[in-house]
C-alpha cells in the first residue's frame, strides 16, 4: 500500500490550473498552427493567424490563453492500491482549484445556484470524475471548459437502425446549429454508447486526447475522419468567417450499450482546448 497526502494533491492541482490556462498543450498548438498553413481562405487564415499571435502572447506575458478560464473538470483514476491521507480527495482536488484560479488571477465563473447565480468567489466546486484503477498511483487529468461551446452542445438518443449515417448527420447537425458561437476552429468530442449521461462523459473525455491519436477500432478512427472531412465542408470556418477549417480534430469514444439504443452525445470545445495531466 503506497501513501500520499493531500497536500500534495492539492498543490499539484493548483499548478495545473494554471499552467492549462495559460498556453495549449504542444498538439493542440500544432494543430492551429497546421491549420494556418493550409488555409485558403483570406479571412480565415487571418483568423487563425490572429489565434496563434494571441498564444504567443498569452505564453509570453503569462496571462490566459482565453478570458473564459473555465469550469474546472477532471477525470481522476484512483489507484486501488493507493492509500490517500490527509483531507478528502474531492476537497483536496477543491482546494487546488481555489488557490491556482486565486494565484493565477483566473476568472472565476461558477455560481452557487443555478438559478440565483450567486458567484461561488472561487471557481470552486469543481466537477470530478472519478475511476478505480488498478495499481498505486494517481492520474488527474483538467480540462478547464469555456461555455461558449458548452453550450452549443448535444445529446441525441439515436436508435441502433440510425447506423452510421444517423451518427454523422447528428455531429453534422450538431455542428451547424453551433455556427460562429462555439468560437471555431473546433475540437468535436463524441460519445457513442453507454446511456444519456455516460454518452456525454465520454465525449467531454474524447476532448482529452492528444490531437493526432486514433481510435484503436479500425471502423471508429475511419468514422472520426468521415466526420471531421463532413465538417470542414461546411464553410463555417475559423470565427464562424468562411473558410474550409471549421474543425481541427474529432474524437470519438464508445462504450457498450443496450440493444435498444445508441446513446449519442457531442461535446463541443472552442480552438482553446485546455487540458493537462500528471500522475502522482
């Protein structure tokens, strides 16, 4: 049995808070940069010019990436073999995002009721994940969301005779009725399966991936590039303006589900696809 307090945790957190804020991992930032090169339209590589002055800018002067710093979530597999001292894991976890959104001058953005919209101060509490893993260590993985795009996007409860066609017509959807508002170039995670609510954890997940992964299934990476090539004819382009880049990546993640559904969920996410890992 390992042991790990959680002051350790706590100050781990923190440091991510930040740091994920504050410049995009290395393949996110090469995706953009891609994207300007091969751009055609005037415009829109303009746009994406501009986007990659303002990570320069935010790296430089080490301030946010994005004036939306997020809802804090994360995705955490605990160790069974791990034994954690100290406070609760949950507060632990809320502790670091208090100091690093305090520390790093991060926006904070959630409120207390949803509908009194009372400003929590803090940012806290954040939404936590959790997975039992086998093993002695833990992971934790943020992934600071911005709600421009939170909120353009969409869960569909397809039936299993909608196939394929029924999946890319529903992202295909999903991302037209988003338009400019999600703030293009976008990240499009989506989830297959499960049922209403582990569809669209699974697609919030398919946003933590690297950039150039694929799906180990030969027939869901071919179905993540149909539907990334679907979007990019649409012509939304980046900031909504024209042009062929609308999407940078798509991820899908699946997981069983019952013979009488196929849960759909996509999880749209802005050109600032935020997300850091360590493992303690």
């Amino acid at each position: 049995m390992r042991n790990i307090h959680t002051d350790v945790i706590t100050e781990a957190v923190k440091k991510m808070c930040i740091e994920a804020n504050l410049a995009l991992a290395p393949d996110m930032e090469a995706c953009i940069r891609h994207a300007a090169e091969v751009e055609d339209g005037a415009l829109g590589k303009k746009i994406l010019d501009s986007l990659i002055e303002n990570m320069e800018i935010a790296k430089e002067e080490s301030i946010p990436i994005c004036q939306d710093t997020g809802m804090a979530v994360f995705f955490v597999e605990v160790g069974q073999d791990l034994h954690i001292e100290g406070a609760g894991l949950t507060e632990a976890i809320n502790e670091g995002v208090r100091q690093g959104y305090r520390d790093g001058y991060l926006r904070k953005s959630v409120v207390a009721d949803p509908l009194l919209r009372t400003n929590t101060g803090d940012n806290t509490p954040a939404i936590i994940h959790y997975d039992i893993v086998p093993g002695d260590a833990l992971t934790i993985t943020i992934a600071p969301k911005g709600f421009g795009s939170e909120n353009m996007s969409k869960v569909y409860m397809l039936k299993p005779a909608d196939g394929e066609e029924g999946i890319r017509a529903s992202v295909l959807d999903a991302v037209k009725n988003a338009g400019p508002n999600a703030c293009p170039p976008l990240f499009v995670g989506v989830g297959l399966g499960g049922d209403f609510e582990l569809a669209a954890k699974l697609a919030k997940k398919a946003l933590t991936r690297d950039a150039d992964s694929r799906h180990p299934d030969a027939h869901i990476a071919k179905l993540e590039d149909e539907i990334l090539d679907l979007i990019n004819q649409t012509g939304i382009g980046p900031g909504g303006l024209g042009g062929k880049t609308t999407a940078l990546s798509v991820k899908i993640e699946t997981y069983p589900t019952h013979i009488a559904g196929m849960p759909l969920a996509v999880n749209m996410c802005c050109h600032v696809n935020r997300h850091r890992s360590v493992t303690l």
